[in-house]
C-alpha cells in the first residue's frame, strides 16, 4: 500500500473528516511564512490538500497526513495545485471599443488626431454613459469569463467611464450583479477620479467637488465600493486634488489605491503611503528614494505589463529595486479598452517576466498571494494554507514556472471557489467516498 493510499483510507475510525481531499499533487502554497523559505514557490512535491466547509482545514506533505475520511477525493495525477488567481487591477466594465482607434494608431495618426475626431477616453464615457445596466453586464460578463477561464476567481472591478454620478453608479451596480452571477469575489472600486468630463473641460476643482460632495457619500452611504482610486497625473488630478480626495475617502472609512507615476514622477506613490494605501499602480517613474514609504506603509506596487507593452513604453519601474526593498508586488492585466484591451492573467504574467524581468516565482506570487494583499484579502486569499479559503486551481503541468512560460498553452483541469468545484476536470479523476 502506498502512502497516498494510506491517507485516503476512509475505513479508520479516527479518520479526520473533510468535504473534498485533494491528493496525488504537488503544491505551490505560495506560503513563505510557515513553509520552508528556501522552497520555491513554497512548493511541496508530493502533497495532501484537504478542505472543510469551503476552507482548507489540512495541507502538507503525504508522508505527515492524517488518515482521512473524505465525501469526495480528487486524484491530481501528479500535476500542481495552486491557489486561484487574483487579477487585482481591471477596468472591465465599460460601453464601446476603441478597436477603430488601434487601427488608427498603427496608420500614424497621434492621439491628439484621434481625440479631436472624438477618440480617446472621451469616446468610452460616451459609450458607456449611452449602455443600459443591461448592456454593461453582457459585456462585461464576457470579459470576465475569460479570466475565469484561466483559473481567476477574484477580481477587483473600478468605475471610471461614467465621470456622472448616474452611469458611475450603474457600473458599480453592475460589479456587484457579476460577483452574484459568477460567484466569484469581486472588489469594486470607485474611480471617478479617472478623467475631467468634458463638461468640466479645465475644470478640474469643480468636477472633484463633485466627486467628493456628491458622489463619494452616496458611494459610501450604500456600500458601493471596497476602495477609493485616482490618476494621480498630469492628463489626470495633482497630487494637491489627489491629497484632497484621499482625505475625503478616510472620513468614509473607505482604504485607497492610486493610478502612480506612469507618465511623471508627481510623488503620487509617497502621498498615498501617507494614507497607508492598499496599493500604487503602474510606476514607472517612480522615485527610488520614495521606496521606503512603501515599505513602511505596506502598500503593495501594482505592475501592469498590459499597458507598457501596449503603449510601447520604455521606461522600465524601479523591479529590482521594489524587490531589494522587499515591497511586495502585485502583477495585473489592467484589462481596459483603451491601453490595456488584455484579458489574460496569464499573459499579464508572461509580460511581467519578459518586460520587466520578473522570475516566473514572482510573477505567480504577483497573481497570487501579493495580488491578495493588494486588495486587503491576504488574511483569507492567495496562499494554500489552513483557514484560508479554498479558491484552488488545478493544472496538468510538470512545473509552476509553466504558467508564465507559455502563452495560451495551459488551461485549469480543475477549478474551486470556496471548495466547490466551477470546472469539470477534462479526465475522470473524481472518486466518492
């Protein structure tokens, strides 16, 4: 009898009970607490995994389980367990495409050509205004079943191309009706800091006045959003209106995150350390000197390959330097329709390692356990470790490093949001207690 088949055996009085015993598998816990911190990706090559009452109530290596009594047993064929993915950073509601503009782009025409023809964001407001709640859950459930598709079973959400109280609403309504639909978790934020309408052409104060007056306590008031964002730029909101909204969002209760230094170095990423921010987003021109108010804040830095690699950009965030301050780092496919139309997790961590020199470990703890922290969920997400959820995913693959090697090469055998399975495995491998 093998030692999987020990601890399988359900004919043992003493058997410890669980609803689902996932077994036969390697684990990448992504657990660098209470793993061995010399294993990479807090792996362990022949692992148990069981769950209870849709947490993880055991996890370790074969030879150490208990004997178990299980309503349902997966066999992993020697593939890998990871905990599910998190896409921390998405725009994935909005009305329109902006495909038309690509094709512009690639012919030569700037962006000041395409925005006087009304391009732009200034077309995705338009559209979105224009869709009903309807139109923007069709769409946006499309987006996000493909994220699903990949093993994603949290996802943060922002508003943004409303600028209006009326359609910013509708879109945070329409987050909501996803999470219901999908079951999966979703994180809503509140970005009406995005752009100025153009109704408030250069007049950014007045239109913040009402973002913060108007728009923000009937955000607050209903219990519309999880955070608070804003694109802390020059084409966006100063540091000075940034600080301004900041301070607002905190009367409410409600954690911020920012749009940081993508285009400028306006010390977007220091103010929001100050207000101990869930995350910075972006950063490519972030200040190596601003490093250590990250890390005091324990705010996680956002990398978002999506939109370097789409908007061709060259200059490269601070990686090394985030990593030798041992700030975390989140990665994310920014999925939007105007710099960033992505909707792959795992291209997004491809991305990371080939632009901006990640290793395929920090690019699976970026979408993991680091993405976790982003949105304030690292106490019950990204790890497989007993008490957190058991948000799982299984993969027919030799090693984790796959996941960011190849590009549409691997697909989860099995998928679990809180215990329960959302993806049939493509081969038998469910046996009932």
């Amino acid at each position: 009898m093998t030692i999987t088949d020990t601890v399988i055996n359900q004919n043992k009085a003493d058997a410890h009970r669980c609803d689902l015993l996932i077994h036969n598998v390697s684990l990448a816990t992504m657990d660098y607490e209470t793993s061995d911190s010399a294993s990479p990706y807090g792996q362990l090559e022949d692992g148990v995994l069981a769950v209870t009452a849709g947490r993880i109530s055991w996890v370790g290596a074969a030879a150490e389980a208990p004997e178990f009594d299980a309503i349902e047993q997966i066999d992993g064929q020697q593939g890998w367990l990871t905990p599910a993915l998190i896409d921390c950073h998405t725009h994935l509601i909005y009305g329109g495409s902006r495909a038309r503009e690509f094709e512009m782009r690639l012919q030569g025409y700037s962006y000041q050509e395409i925005s006087q023809q009304g391009g732009g964001i200034v077309s995705t407001v338009r559209a979105t205004r224009a869709a009903s709640e309807q139109e923007l859950f069709a769409s946006g459930l499309k987006r996000l079943q493909r994220l699903m598709a990949e093993g994603v079973t949290t996802v943060e959400i922002k508003s943004g191309y409303g600028l209006d109280w009326p359609t910013e609403q509708r879109m945070l309504k329409v987050a909501g009706q996803l999470a219901e639909h999908t079951g999966i978790e979703i994180k809503r934020t509140f970005l009406a800091a995005h752009a100025v309408p153009p109704e408030y052409k250069d007049r950014a104060d007045d239109y913040l006045d009402l973002v913060i007056n108007e728009m923000l306590p009937q955000v607050a008031e209903h219990n519309l959003a999880d955070a608070v964002d804003v694109f802390c730029e020059g084409i966006g909101f100063s540091h000075a209106q940034t600080e301004r909204l900041f301070k607002a969002a905190q009367q409410y209760g409600l954690p911020v995150k920012g749009h940081m230094e993508q285009l400028s170095d306006l010390k977007g990423s220091r103010l929001a350390a100050e207000f101990n921010a869930l995350s910075v987003d972006h950063l490519e021109y972030l200040a190596e000197e601003d490093l250590p108010a990250l890390k005091a804040a324990n705010t996680v830095a956002v990398l978002l390959p999506g939109a370097f690699y789409c908007l061709k950009e060259t200059k490269l965030p601070p990686v090394q330097a985030l990593f030798e301050h041992q700030i975390p780092v989140a990665v994310s496919t920014d999925l939007n329709p105007g710099t960033s139309p992505i909707a792959s997790l795992l291209l997004a961590m491809n991305q990371s390692c080939l632009l901006f020199g990640l290793t395929p470990e920090q690019a699976l703890a970026g979408v993991t356990c680091h993405a976790a922290q982003a949105l304030g969920l690292q106490d019950r997400k990204g790890q497989l470790q007993v008490g957190y959820q058991a948000d799982l995913v299984l993969w027919s693959i030799d090693h984790p490093s796959e996941l960011s090697y190849a590009i549409n090469m691997h697909q989860p055998q099995q998928i679990w949001v809180n215990g329960q399975p959302r993806l049939n495995p493509s081969v038998s491998n469910t046996t009932g207690a």
